[in-house]
C-alpha cells in the first residue's frame, strides 16, 4: 500500500500561480512514474503531467510552457507548478503514485484530489 498525500489547491485568479505537492508514504515499491490527472465537471480523466523514473517528462498540449512537474526523490514527493493559471484549468487534480515490484509488474495508487479554481 502507498499512502499518497496532495496539497497545495486552491482559489487563484486568472494568471496566478499555484504548486501542488503529492507526498507518498515508504514502501516496497520503487518509483516508476508519477503524474497528475484533473477532472472537471461533466468531464472525463485527463492526464495533465508524467515525470518518469528516467526523469523524462511529458504533458497535455493545453498546459505546454505553462506547468512543470518535477519530483525530489529525498522527500518521495512530486510537485506540479502551475504558473499563468487559466479558468479551464479549473479542476480537482489528482496525483498517481505508478510503483514497480518486478521487471514486469507496475501498481498505481491515487492520492485524494485537491481542489483547483481559477476565477476573477
């Protein structure tokens, strides 16, 4: 089991700046990839960041030049910094922890979703 803790959401105005934080707890795993996901209302699942364990990173043409994941490996935790915040990127956003146990088996574990709103 992984125990992932978000943090960092909240209210902004248009072309504010906000930096969300995803904790995971010690385990078995190794770290294979950890990304963030948003889901708006009426809306599904979208991938917004990936940073990998070969820190390649990869992110949704909407939020291109404006967001950056990143990872500090000491402190197990990923952060997304989301800068020039726009009101479509109003969403709960969450963080998934992809861990691996064996050359062939990966295990995903979701942190809560924290809150993001962008509004004059």
């Amino acid at each position: 089991q992984v125990q992932l803790v978000e943090s960092g959401g909240g209210l902004v105005q248009p072309g504010g700046s906000l930096r969300l934080s995803c904790a995971a707890s010690e385990s078995i795993y190794r770290f294979y990839a950890m990304g963030w996901y948003r889901q708006a209302p009426g809306k599904q699942r979208e991938l917004v960041a990936i940073i990998t364990s070969g820190e390649s990173t990869n992110y949704a043409e909407s939020v291109k030049g404006r967001f950056t994941i990143s990872r500090d490996n000491a402190k197990n935790t990923a952060y997304l910094q989301m800068d020039s915040l726009k009101p479509e990127d109003t969403a709960v956003y969450y963080c998934k922890f992809t861990g691996k146990l064996a050359t062939i088996s990966l295990y995903d574990y979701w942190g809560q979703g924290t809150q993001v709103t962008v509004s004059s």
